[in-house]
C-alpha cells in the first residue's frame, strides 16, 4: 500500500509539472519564447519533485492519522496551501508556488478517487 501511494505521488507530481506548465504558458505566452518556457519547465520540475512531492507525503502521512475522511481531506488541503505560501515574501511568485500546490492536490486527489474506485471493483469482482 506504501509503495501505491508513493506512485500515485510521483504520477501527481509529474503531472502537476505539466499543467502548471501549461498554465504558465497561456498566461504568458505573447512574452515567453521556448527557451524561457524551458526554464519554467525545469524549476517547476525541481521544485514539485523535491519540496512538492515531501509536503504531499507529510500532509499524507498526517491526514492518515485522522478518523474523518472529511477532515482527513480538509487536512490535506490546508496543509498544500500553507505550503504552497512559502513564496509570500516573494510578491508575485507565491501566485506561481500557491497555483502549482493546488494542481498538485486537485491532481492527486483525483489519482487517489480513481485508486480507490479501483480497489472497490477489485473487491466486488467486475
């Protein structure tokens, strides 16, 4: 179950990297060449696979400690936006940190819904 869960972060991570790519880009792309998206590209890929992936696995690890699966989903989601204002000091880039941080939980929550529907007709035998 640990090394499920560790997959379904990685696979959140990566796809986190891609949208807010992708987000970055619409936003700005009269502006932005192909090297500058790039470099976007490798800085959201470093932060998500390294600070991205650790606040998700902390936030997983406390959130599975609660007995409410609402509360457990709250937690998730309070601990993701505090983590994504670790820019607040950096005036426009918290907007970029924050957005990603919310991919990344929409993301795997999503991940986590399609793994538990799953698990459930694997369960039932369909």
């Amino acid at each position: 179950m640990v090394w499920a869960t560790v997959m379904r972060k990685v696979k959140a991570g990566l796809l986190t990297i891609l949208l807010s790519s992708i987000a970055v880009w619409f936003y700005f792309y009269k502006e932005m060449d192909i090297a500058v998206m790039s470099m976007v590209l490798l800085v959201f890929a470093a932060a998500i696979m390294t600070y991205g992936l650790a606040a998700a696995s902390f936030a997983e690890y406390i959130s599975s400690k609660l007995s409410s699966k609402k509360m457990a989903l709250l937690a998730r989601f309070l601990m993701h936006t505090l983590f994504g204002l670790i820019l607040i000091n950096g005036e426009f880039l918290v907007v970029y940190s924050l957005g990603a941080s919310l991919i990344y939980f929409c993301v795997d929550e999503i991940l986590r819904a399609r793994e538990n529907h799953v698990a459930q007709h694997d369960l039932i035998g369909e």
